[in-house]
C-alpha cells in the first residue's frame, strides 16, 4: 500500500505562523468520488495569502480547520480521474493541499489548470505564470492600468509578485519604476536583476525623502505588498489622481484580517485617489491572455523570472514562515517529486 | 465710508472648531486690482471641508492662516470688476470669504461661476446646485458609478451631501437605497422627506445587524461621509467588487488630516472593491451638465431640497460648528443681504 504522507494543521497559529502549528500524519491515498481528480504533488507553492486562510475568517476563502491539511498553490500529475476533462498523466496546476496525494475538484473559483507545453521548468506555473505573476499582470495591467508616463512604485520588490510587478509596469512602459525591499542587497538586487530605476531601502532609507527624491512629482501607481506605516506614508506622496493596488499586507504577517489602517487615507479624498483590490477569481476566464503576454515578455527577456527552489516534502512546515521573515528573492517554491 | 465687517481666524483651532477660534474686525471695502472682482457677500455656504482648511496642512488647499478671514463657498453680487467676464450687478457662486466684501480671482481651480436665471431661490446655488450637490452627483455617477440593481448605503443621510446622494442614486435606478444618520427623527426625515427606501440609526441600531437584515447580498456602493468605525463595519458589508466613495470624514470632526485609517481595509483585496475619492476640482469642466442633471430631477420631483436658512453675519462662527453636531437636516446657509 502507498503511504500519503500529510502536513495537517495542529492549531491555528497566533501572531506568526510556526512550524510547529502543523503536525505529520499519514493516512491511505484517497479515493476519487464522482467529480474528483487524484493527483500527485510534484511542487508546492508558498504564498502569503496561506497565513489569511488559516485566519479564523479565512479572507476570500473558507479558513482552513485544525485536522484538515495545509491548503497550497501547487503542481501535480493526475493519477486518476472521474472528471472526464483530466486523464491520468496530465500535469495540472491548482488549489492543492500538503499531502503526497491530493483530491482535488475542477469546479472550484479557480479550476485546476492544465500545464501549458514549454520548454521552462514546470515550477514556473506556480511563480510568474502562477497565481504570483497573474496576480501582479492584471494588478498592474487592470487595476492600476499603468502606462506611458507613470511613475510607479512597489513595495516587497523581491517578493514572488512584487519582483514581478516592476516589471510588468516597465514593459508597458512606465517612465520609472522605483522598488522598496529591505537591505542593501535585495536593494541591489532589484536594480540588477529586476531591472527597476531605483531601490529603497526601507530598513535604511528615510522612505518620506527617498520618494521625494525619486518622485518629485509625485506617484501614480502604487503596488502595495506591505499595508502599515508603509502604505501611510505613501499616500502622502501620490499624485492627483493616482492608483493604489491593494495586494497584500506583509508589514501585517496576516495575523489577523483586521489591520492596522491606512491613516492618511483622506488623500483618497483630498487628490481624487482610487484604491482597489486584486483578487485573481475574478480574472478567471482572462487566464490564458494574461500568461500569453507574461510568456512573450519573458520569451523576450523583458522578464527577469527568480525561484528559490527548495527540496523535499517534510521542509513545507519550516519554509512557511520564510515568507514574512528575510529571504531569498523570487519565489518560493518546494520540490516534492518529478512527474513519471 | 463704507465699512467691511469680517470673521478673522483668531488661532487655529484645536480639536472641535469653535466660536472664538474667529474674531471680528472691522476694514476698508478692498479694492481691485488687475483681474480681481469685487463681491458684496449674500450667502454663505457651510461646509465640513471648511474644518479641512483650518488645519495645519489645509487638505486640497491651502491652509486659511491666523489673521486671515475665514474662507468659504458664497454667493454675492459683483460691485466692481477688473475682469472682463464679470460686471457689475452679476450674481455669482464660488470662494468667498466670512465678509461683507470679498475680492475674487476668478482663475482658481473652481472659477467663479455666474447664477443661471432660475425659478428656485438662489441660495440654492451653494446647495444642490453648489458643491454638496454636485459632489453627489459626480460621487454618485461617475465615482460609483451606480445603476440599476445596485444597493446603496450613504452615511451623514441628513447631510448637505448626502441628503441628495441617495435620492440621485434612487433617480439613476438603483434598487435599494439605505440611509445611516443618527436619532430616529433624522432617521424619519431620511424615509418620509428623502424618499430613502430604509434608514439605520447608527445611535440605536446594531448597524452590522441591520446592514445584513437590509443588504442581505451585500452591499454594491457606499456613499462615505463619516469615516472611522462606520466605514470599518461597511467593509465587511461589501459585495465583491464593490465601491465606496469617500467622500467626508465625519466622524473624526477632521480636527486633523491623519485619521483613524479602516482597520478592515483589506477587504479591498479579498473582495476586490474599489475606494475612490470625489474633489470636484476635477469635475470643473463637467459641472454646468451636472447642475442641468440636477436641475431636471429637482423639476420632475424626484429630488427633494432642503435648506437650513439661518440670518445674519455675526452668526457666521457660531454656525460652523454645528454642521459637526446634531443639526438640521439639508443645507446650511446663512444670508447676508439681498442683491440691488
């Protein structure tokens, strides 16, 4: 018999999530029912929107419950199937969970996906054409709709979305892409790998000044990662009119939905601002269009793709806080198996 | 020789605004210079963005200094002109000041504008026709973009604002609209006079309770006047890809322009809403088809109009402040003389 090794959630975290709020089980490989898809886990993802779901709320999704497995992004093949649009040996990317093997449903908000024939790793499909560089097209495209002229900022520069951003912006041609991050080497890193205009250095830099400087006329598009003291003190420095996207709140580690808020807010007032949220469901059926333009651009090597690849299903634990602490840029992906 | 009565900031004030945070003083009629006009005051408008300019940072404008005479939105009739587009006798709307002759550049961000000929009294030119109705309007219609099958809540119902914002919201089709004011009598007025389908007494109610009992699909637009913990609630009241204006801040009295920022904020994301903000600076060039629109309704009935008309200018300081209190329902005017 194989042995379906699992993460479970021991308890919900408070405050950080640590590794220890998970436990190792093992269990049977399910069984599909009608509907269902088994797959076999080859890659997961790691994405700061796992600490919202295992929130007592769960944000845009039902929250994770102590017992059930740690829910994921990730990669798999299909071993069996009663859904008569997989067949087994597809290799599919979607909502998983951190079992060797997964049940999963096709007809959820974000039905599994099937991975594109390409000659760059398959883990790709989890970064920059996953939920990451979707997430970070259509803000980018959508939501902020940056163009010529615009100058724009993203703060959590080297993160899997944030790194991705900047770039978007510049091959739709903004006039200057300026990234915040923490440290003088992912400062470094987001000019000379990402290609940004300039860096902040948000642990080192006064942040009020620095924007002064690189955006003395103010800025149009805001990709907020971050939320807290961050997003207040940009909202002092957007131009009329600007466009702020509401991506995440790392500044938060999403120990709670309830956040701290954005005291200056009244800008949105005051300079006719328009701040809105990105939630990639509602950009479905716009899927294959979004990763069409993000595989030219990368085709081009207008793209600069990063993954920090880590092996080995019994790290998922440990490497779900890296998340929110320093780490290395790019995103953050685990290998599990290769597909057979 | 004639003499010039004026309200002069005595100091800034601090926390609420007050009566004698003002002084008054006598001076010389002022006299034009190259493009000025000069107005002999009529009406004067009141409006909580007033609080806005007394502070240290001014919001949108710049901030009204110690010594200087209080600004506000009036009406007056011009007594001498050194512009060409003005003559004497004209009635005229725009930025006055707390006197009895104001000189007025009429090259500002909202040019001074002349009084159509209309059957309907001319104060209405600072109310549905001036800044509180057109910032509806524009709220209403292009940030929110309301229609039919929206759900709409606005808060401060009895307000200047957002008196007319739900009853233009009712008019471009909406299917529910739902006001928030404090008291059952204003809540009264909000159903029988403004033809609002429900009101919610923020002061007696369960506001989250009767949100869900009245919008139980969520809410589609929020018409914002009031800020802090109600506009924390309205975000978990929001249907996906919702929008709220923010148009005031009530709540906070704007004693300052960093507020209490929306601790539910992330709600943007997870539900994909867009906040916008409304300044009517950038509607300038729409504003003659807005009062039209507005026109037409008030004509056709579908909007009621209400005035608080109080009388005489020493009352000027003494007025301000009650627009932050339990106050009248509809516009606050307070007339000055009568054209000649």
């Amino acid at each position: 018999m194989t042995i379906n090794r699992q993460w479970l959630l021991a308890r919900r975290p408070q405050g950080d999530v640590r590794p220890d709020d998970f436990r190792l089980a093992e269990g049977a490989v399910p069984v599909p029912q009608d509907g269902d898809v088994l797959v076999r886990s080859l890659f997961f993802g790691f994405d700061a929107s796992q600490r919202i779901w295992l929130t007592d709320d769960g944000g845009y999704m039902p929250p994770i419950m102590p017992g059930e497995a740690m829910r994921c992004m990730g990669i798999g093949q299909v071993v069996e199937s009663r859904n008569p649009d997989y067949r087994p040996g597809d290799l599919v990317e979607g909502f998983m969970s951190w079992q060797d093997y997964c049940l999963v449903r096709a007809d959820g908000p974000m039905p599994l996906r099937h991975l594109p024939q390409a000659d760059y790793p398959i883990s790709w499909n989890l970064g920059v054409f996953g939920v990451g560089g979707l997430t970070a097209y259509f803000g980018v495209a959508d939501g902020l709709k940056v163009g010529p002229g615009d100058t724009v900022v993203v703060s959590a520069a080297t993160g899997a979305t944030g790194s991705l951003a900047g770039q978007i912006a510049r091959a739709r041609g903004a006039k200057k892409v300026i990234g915040i991050a923490g440290g003088p080497e992912k400062c470094r890193w987001i000019v000379e790998q990402a290609g940004y205009d300039a860096a902040i250095d948000y642990r080192n830099d006064d942040l009020g000044a620095k924007l002064k400087e690189l955006a003395p006329e103010g800025v149009n598009a805001y990709f907020d990662n971050v939320g807290g003291d961050m997003l207040d003190e940009l909202f002092l420095h957007m131009a009329p009119r600007g466009r702020i996207l509401i991506c995440g709140a790392m500044s938060s580690g999403y120990t709670d939905v309830k956040l701290q808020g954005p005291a200056n807010y009244m800008r949105i007032c005051t300079h006719q601002l328009t701040v809105q949220g990105i939630l990639l469901f509602f950009y479905a059926d716009q899927i294959p269009q979004g990763a069409a333009q993000l595989g030219q651009w990368v085709a081009e090597g207008r793209i600069h793709v990063e993954e920090n690849r880590q092996h080995g299903f019994e790290k998922a634990p440990e490497l779900l806080p890296t998340l929110f602490s320093g780490k290395a840029p790019g995103k953050l992906v685990l290998h599990i198996a290769d597909p057979v």
